[in-house]
C-alpha cells in the first residue's frame, strides 16, 4: 500500500480499477487540517488527465504493470502496431495513448511495452535517442551574441530547436521526453 508521501511524478497507481500514472503533485499543509495532495493523473488506458486531491489518511494500491521488449512495426491510422520480442504477439497502441512520443517512433524501433491485465496499453522509449537531421535552416553570420538555435527535423518528421553548427546529415541526442536538445552524437 501507498500512501500520499509514496506518491512523485511517474508512479503508477491503480484508482478505480484502472492504471492512472502521477503527472504532476503538489503537497500542501493547512493550518490544522491534515495534509492533502493536489494531483494531475494520467489514465494510462485512455490518456486523459484528471485533477484529483488526496487526503493524509488515503492508501493507494499500485497498479500491477508487467514492462516487455517489444518492435515497433508499423502504423495503422493513428494507431501504432508493435510485437513482442519474445512471443512474436503483436499488439495495437492508440495513438492517444502514446502522445508525445509518438513523435521519436521510428521503424523497427525498440520500445518497452506496457501491460495491464494482459492488454498492452503504452509504450515508452529510452529518454535519450540518436536522430539523423534531415532539414535545417542555414547559420547565419553575427549571429552569435547569445546561444543561438536554428529549427531542424529530424528523420521522424519532428522539428526542434538545435545550435547552429548542427548541420543536414549530423546525428544529435534529443530527450525524449520534451524533444529537446542534448548533444551532438560522437
């Protein structure tokens, strides 16, 4: 059993028979009442966000998830398709449940699938990946008083914010989680 301390971003908690992950908390103290936490959670089954507060006393039940390597294959619509590494099942992703990092999927990819009672219901990727950049703007002389960024994509289709060496062809890291940035591949 979890209790309101036990909660931090990215714990997976099962609320209403279904997995909801902790997207953002806020702990807060009111005078003489107890302790409450101010919670935004993920429904891990249909990728809506809901605010919810949590008293002192609640205990939660973590969410009972199974992680496997999987490939990712192709898309179907808006859906994506991967198969399991180990089985050969394959299953179909909603592209609302993937959200963001759909935009880093790329084809044979290896990503770590999510299951909950037997039903993949996410997919993750690592938080740093290599991309190739297929388009960038050029550098522009004098341009250098502060960090400057230009907008490139990369072979996903994606485009970010990257410093102006990069050029057409490098290989950078970009997180992931946000789409930033990190460094140039060595």
């Amino acid at each position: 059993m979890l209790t309101i301390n036990d909660l931090k971003t990215g714990v997976v908690i099962n609320l209403e028979g279904a997995p909801y992950e902790v997207v953002k908390y806020q702990h807060s103290k009111m005078g003489r009442g107890g302790a409450v936490l101010r919670t935004t959670l993920k429904n891990l089954l249909t990728g809506n966000n809901i605010e919810r507060t949590f008293h002192g006393d609640e205990k939660f039940v973590p969410a009972e998830l199974e992680r496997k390597k999987a490939q990712f294959l192709y898309h179907q619509g808006g859906d994506f398709v991967v198969m399991d590494t180990t089985t050969f099942d394959q299953f179909t992703i909603p592209g609302a449940t993937v959200g963001f990092s759909a935009n880093f999927i790329k084809d044979g990819q290896e990503v770590e699938l999510l299951m909950f009672d037997e039903n993949a219901i996410n997919l993750s990727l690592p938080t740093k990946m290599p991309f190739k950049v297929t388009e960038s703007e050029p550098a522009v002389k004098g341009d250098s008083a502060t960090n400057p960024t230009k907008n490139a994509t990369i072979e996903t289709g994606f485009s970010i914010r990257v410093p102006m060496f990069i050029s057409i062809g490098d290989t950078i890291i970009v997180d992931t989680r946000d789409g930033s940035y990190i460094e140039r591949a060595k």
